[in-house]
C-alpha cells in the first residue's frame, strides 16, 4: 500500500511531504521510505496563518478562508509528492493538517482543531484521505499527543534496554520505550517554539531562525532568566501531558524578559536552548535511558544538540537517521503509518502514553475520484516496523 504523509508543525512555515510504501507481514509492519520534500507555504498564507495563531484572536472568516486556502496547499503538496516519488499515484493521503489551536486546561486536552479541508486534497490527487487524527483521542480522555509514539513504540520495540526517541519541533517530545514495561510518551516542553519567537523579536520579524545555532553559541546562559522560565508550572506536571504555542509562545517569552531584563541577544538564545536542554534531560532522567534518537527541525541545530549530549550524561545521542529514518521527515512518515493503520482497522494513539480511556482508531476518510475502498482488516495489532532500503 503507497501511503502519502502530509503535515505542517508549529512553525507554520510549509508542509512536509513523504511517500512510503507499507506491507502488513504478520506482527511486522515494513515500511520502505520512497522519498520526501518539502512543500513551503506561499508568503502570503504564510503571513495570514501566523497573524491567526494564539495569542492573537481571529474572525470565523479567517477560520473559514484559512480552513480552504490550508487544504488546497496540502492538495498541492501531495500531488507533487505523487509525481515525484510514486509516478503519480497512491493508494491513500494521509493528513495531520495545520493545528490551528490545541485546547488544553492544566492536564485535560478539550479539543484540538487543525485546519486543512480534506475534500480539497481529494480533488486535487484523485485519491482518498485520511484527516483529523487526534480528536478520536482526545474524545476518548486522551491528549491527542504525542501521536509519534506509535511509530517510536514501533521502530524501537525490540531494544532489549530503555530508550527513547526525540522529536525537535516546535515543541519538544518524547517517547520511552522500556523492555517489560508500557511505553511513555509526553510533551518536555518548547523546543524550536521559543527560540523562534525570539529571533523574531531580534530581527523586528525579519528572520525567525538562529541558522546553525550562531547567534546562541555567541551568547551565554542567563541564570536568572532560565530559572524564571523553569517555574513554569507545566514542567512538573505527570505526564501523560501535552502543550504547545498556545502556552510557550510569544506572550510566554515576553513575560519573561519583562520579569528579569531582557539580555544581549545571543545570551537569549543561548537561554532558550539551555531550557529545552534542561527540560528534555529532566524529563528522561528519572527513565535511565541509555540512547536518545533524535529527530526534528532541531537536529539541525548543532548547539542544542552539543547541550542536549551534555544534560543528557551518560546516555548517548544520536538521530534517527541511524534507524535508516530520515530525521526531516519522520512527523510525514509518522502520518503515513497512521494513516495505513486507519486503513487496517487498527489504533494508533496509544492509551499508555496519552492517557486515553482506550484506543481508538485515527482519523476520519474522505473518498478520492471513486468510492471508498479500504482493505480487509487487520487480525492482529503489528509489534515491531522495519524500515526497509529504499528501492
């Protein structure tokens, strides 16, 4: 089955594409990447989506008009990976949309809302789509997040130590994989969010990305101003737990700075990557990991990644890619496998890590150019994925 993965993180910067193809053997799932781009939003949506995300308040127009313009990007985006990876055709699209808002009140998740009409990406491929796969967990009393678990649980379940994967995007999450015992899965906190928001701040708007880290290794961790923002009370809350820029975004970072001065610029960025440091080893200390596999825009980031080595002692750091997993595209990928495990009748929110009352199977399908035709059921949950070599 050739399953298309459309998505669009936090950042809100354009729609990660990837194609794979997935063969169902027994327990086993194998996956075989058939490739992945990058699809960026025109400047003008991109503009309009950010003036529309939290804190700032919006109109149903704006839902409406972004809800559209979204779902004919993603459109695009598929098609272009269809006609560059799979010669134009694909059996499914599957779509995480662009999150709008994430409706969370101290550890209950509400509601999550994603723009990206799928009827919009059918039309342009021809071909049925998955969407909205979060909120069949979330009405089950799940977080809706982190949906990469299912994947890490997947990929990682025949490590015979305790392990986790990292994701670096906007905000950062992890999954925990211990032999014996359930996996764990969470949000640690902003990861790319809040540096971001402060490159923005710098550069009056200019620039919303500190390219390899230069500005941060220019500067120094600010004591004060890392210890105001390690009192946000989400950090010690149990998981499961999730978050996102509706509580570290701008607001979140000007708070601070108006607390305790804002310092030289690359002392700010500095800080912040201290902070995803600090709050990603925390979290995973008291697990004993002995190997993070990261993955994610921050991988690129080779100062977060020399502080997160550090924080993390002796457990060893690595990325994905070492799985034979494109790091850059793993959230594609992850919603490609989502989308074949709706397909097959099975749950891809796992209850352990989301807190769910019980699984719950992803998403909702809208027909392509014909009926909808889904194979048979699966007759058993997979226990392990194996990435296989790309052809």
């Amino acid at each position: 089955m050739i399953v298309i993965g459309v998505s669009s993180g936090t950042s809100a910067d354009g729609i990660d594409v990837a194609a794979a193809r997935f063969a169902l053997d027994g327990d086993l799932i194998r996956l075989t990447p058939l490739g992945h781009l990058d699809h960026p939003y025109p400047d003008g949506l991109r503009r309009e989506l950010r003036s529309a995300l939290p804190p700032a308040s919006t109109t149903l127009e704006t839902v409406c008009r972004l809800d559209t313009l979204i779902g004919r990007e993603f459109g695009r985006a598929a098609l272009a990976g269809m006609e560059a990876f799979t010669e134009g055709r694909a059996d499914l699209i599957s779509s995480h949309g662009q999150t709008l808002f994430h409706w969370a009140e101290g550890p209950t998740v509400h509601g999550t809302l994603q723009m990206g009409g799928p009827a919009w990406i059918a039309e342009a491929t021809g071909v049925p789509v998955l969407s909205d796969p979060r909120t069949a967990d979330v009405a089950a009393g799940g977080q809706g997040a982190p949906l990469a678990a299912v994947l890490d649980t997947l990929l990682l379940g025949d490590r015979n130590e305790a392990t986790a994967a990292l994701n670096l995007g906007g905000i950062a999450n992890v999954t925990v994989v211990r032999p014996g015992r359930d996996p764990l899965a969470f949000d640690t906190g902003p990861a790319n969010t809040l540096l971001d928001s402060a490159m923005r701040l710098i550069t009056d708007g200019a620039a919303d990305l500190d390219v390899d880290g230069r500005l941060a290794r220019s500067g120094t961790p600010v004591p004060e101003l890392l210890d105001h923002l390690l009192t946000e009370p989400y950090h010690r809350q149990a998981p499961p737990k999730s978050t996102g820029p509706e509580l570290f975004g701008p607001d979140h970072l000007e708070a601070a700075l108006r607390a305790t001065g804002r310092p030289d610029d690359g002392d700010l960025l500095a800080t912040l990557v201290e902070l995803t440091a600090v709050t990603v080893a925390d979290a995973l200390r008291p697990h004993r990991v002995v190997e993070v596999l990261a993955s994610g825009g921050g991988t690129r980031n080779p100062v977060l990644m020399e502080r997160l080595a550090a924080r993390l002692g002796p457990a060893r750091l690595d990325t994905i890619d070492a799985l034979g997993l494109d790091g850059d595209a793993k959230e594609a990928y992850l919603f490609a496998l989502i989308g074949f495990l709706s397909a097959h009748g099975l749950p891809a929110a796992l209850p352990a890590c989301t807190g769910a009352r019980h699984s719950a199977i992803a998403g909702s399908f809208t027909p392509g150019a014909g009926p909808l035709r889904l194979p048979e059921p699966a007759d058993r949950p997979p226990r392990l994925l194996r990435v296989e070599p790309a052809p």
